[in-house]
C-alpha cells in the first residue's frame, strides 16, 4: 500500500491472542488436522486447496485433498489423468503422502444410510424407496450434508493426519457449514416427528393432525411423491438419534480448534466483497479466518516503491531502454499499490489472519510444476512478501 496509507484497526474475529496465531502459513499447516478453503469461483480455490495439500505433504504430513467441486481442476493439477474418484486415491510423484478424492453425494447417501440403518433390510427399503432416491441429487442441503459426512470420515482415516478440503463458491461454501444445524433442526420439526410415527395409531394422527399440512404439501408436489415421502420418513424410524449424534459430532469438528478456515480471494472489488462477505459470516457462526490468500497480484520485482522506480527513471536521461524498463516498473508498481487498496477490507476484517499474497503466474497452473511454484509463494520459500507493493 502507499506510504502515507493508514492502516486500520480493527478488533480480530476471534478472542486469539497475538501470541497464539499463527505466524504463517507453515505455521497453519503444520498444527491443524483440517484446512476449509473457502471463497467465491475464479479465484483460484482448487489450486490453492491442491498446492497447499502438496506443501503439507512435503512437510512430512499424510495428505488428503477433497473437492466438493465437480470440476476436473483437482484431477488435472494434481496429474491424475484418469479423474478422480469418490475415495481417496495416491497422487503419483507427490513429495510425501498425497491423496485426493472428489465427493459423490449420491454414493456417500448410501453409506450414510446403511452405516444408520437397524440393518440391511431397513437400509434397502429406504434406497429402494423413489423419494429417497432423488434426495442425493436434488433436495437443497443434502449434497451439503454428504459432504460434511465425507470430511468427517476422512478425519477419523488413520490413513491421513490432514484433510484439506476445496469447497464450491462462498454462498455454497456456508451451506456446507451450516448442514448440520440445518440437519438437527430438521430432525426436531414437528412436521417431521409426526411423519416418524410407525404405528398404526401414528398413522391416525397423520390423516388428522397433520393432513392440512399433507394435503398442502401434495398440492405442490404431487401425491405420489408425497406418499413415497411419508413411507421414507416412517422406514427411517430409529435412525434419527445417528443422524443428530453424527451431526453434533460433525459440528464439534468444523468448530474445534484443529480446524483452519483459509479464504481465497484475488484483488479484485468483486472476489474481495466476497470474501469480506464470508468473514463476516464466519464470524455469525463464531468461526475464525486462519489465512487469506490473495492469488494472482501483480508481482512487484524486488524491493522499493513507486516513488524509487519514478526516480530510477528520472536518472535514466536519455537511455531510452533503461527508462522503458523503468516505466514498465513504474506500470508494475502502481497497479500493485492499487491491487492493495482492493485488498484492505479483507486485510481489515481477518486481521487476526496470516495474510499471504500469491503472484501472477508466467502461465496457468495445470500441473505439478505449477503447483510447486503456487505452494513456494504460499509457504514463503519463494521471496514473495506479504506486503504487494514489496515496501
């Protein structure tokens, strides 16, 4: 930022003391058992989320990086040629224990209902039911929720000592987050107890208490679907204290300690808005922002500030190479001094956050070379300063 720039103060999003944060990004990935990289599309989330998984791998810990992402990014960053699959798979030629998986909602609905069920016929009967199969793929939450059951599992992996996870855009990123209160909260609705009741005299209070709410429910979605819906919820009967226990315990996890929320952004008004969004929401639910990392800044070419570049060209006279190469300095200096104008309401609200700036690549990154180059900034080998102006 410019010389003569305040910086400001604010009051850290989490009662952490100076002494107790983390002084990098080493640091973050060296003492947590979970890294949430979180941040709105195009900012370069997947790749940071892979670089950070080949860092921690370096670092002598056992790695495993998930994407909530459809998208092949991972795969292609990660050299796994073949994609990936819903379970964790070794990434070849990775400097320690790297693996890498991507969530399948509707195959991890399955687990989740056959590790809950009393046993495999109430398993069956629920997957068989056709309401049940469409609520992997289409209920709003449910891909939210398999994907907190997945990183809890991967937690509970003897396998891995870290899991780093590469969620989608902010808005879908709080969903993930918010899945289980939503799940618990659900599980207690009135509505849903009354459809829980598998007796015969349960049945008499559906067709009286609750028929308004039936009746206006089958309107909207039809009757048969209705019908299935009730016959799921009473073959689901017994499960419910699973679920909720499995939920609190997942809750427990994205809000212990060992958990590290990473925000990504680039400096952009629109990606860092974004970002300050998220904080601020991670903040709502008494979560705290380990790092930002801003990808993609302009690189400042050593140290000194626009001033100095002016007057390097100044001294040029009448070289006009040298003074070229001084403009094109000049030209890098100022949009790094804006960039960090961009950045500062992110820097302000995650105050109590390693800040880290990751430079514009000569090239995209699709490979490993490129991860290796994205991971030395991350982890400050690469002489890349926090500060994006290099004062």
């Amino acid at each position: 930022m410019p010389e003569d720039a305040a910086t400001p103060t604010v009051t850290p999003t989490t009662s952490t003391t100076a002494t107790d944060r983390p002084a990098d990004l080493v640091e973050v990935v060296s003492g947590v058992d979970v890294i949430i990289c979180c941040g709105s599309g195009g900012v370069g989330k997947t790749t940071t989320a892979a670089a950070l998984g080949r860092e921690a791998a370096r670092l002598g810990r056992s790695v495993v990086v998930v994407t909530i992402d459809p998208a092949r990014r991972l795969a292609d960053a990660l050299g796994l040629v073949d994609g990936l699959s819903s379970e964790p798979q070794r990434v070849p030629n990775a400097p320690g224990e790297l693996w890498a998986m991507m969530l399948d909602a509707d195959e991890m609905f399955r687990s989740v209902i056959a590790e809950h069920a009393g046993d495999a016929e109430q398993a069956d009967r629920i997957l068989a039911n056709r309401f049940a199969r469409s609520l992997s793929g289409s209920l709003s939450g449910t891909q939210e929720y398999m994907a907190t059951e997945a990183l809890y599992r991967l937690h509970d992996d003897d396998r891995f000592d870290l899991v780093v996870v590469d969620t989608p855009p902010s808005r879908q990123a709080l969903d993930f987050l918010e899945a289980p209160g939503v799940l618990t909260r659900f599980l207690d609705h009135r509505v849903f107890r009354l459809l829980m009741m598998p007796t015969r005299r349960g049945l008499k209070v559906i067709n009286t208490a609750a028929q308004p709410v039936l009746r206006a429910i089958g309107r909207v979605v039809g009757s048969d679907v209705l019908a299935d819906a009730v016959a799921f919820f009473q073959a689901f009967s017994g499960m419910e204290a699973g679920f909720r226990d499995r939920a609190s315990a997942v809750d427990e996890l994205l809000r212990a300690s060992s958990t590290a929320f990473v925000l990504v952004a680039s400096p952009r008004p629109d990606t860092v808005t974004e970002a300050v969004w998220f904080a601020e929401q991670l903040e709502r639910h008494r979560l705290a922002v380990a790092a930002t990392i801003i990808n993609r800044a302009q690189p400042v070419f050593g140290p000194g500030t626009l001033a100095d570049a002016c007057a390097g060209r100044d001294a040029a006279g009448d070289d006009v190479a040298l003074a070229a190469a001084w403009e094109q300095l000049i030209e890098a200096r100022r949009t790094a001094e804006a960039e960090a104008a961009e950045i500062e309401p992110l820097v302000a609200v995650a105050s109590g956050a390693v800040s880290v700036i990751v430079p514009l690549m000569a090239a995209d990154v699709h490979d490993a070379a490129g991860l290796d180059a994205v991971g030395a900034a991350l982890m400050g080998s690469a002489g890349m300063s926090t500060d994006p102006v290099g004062r």
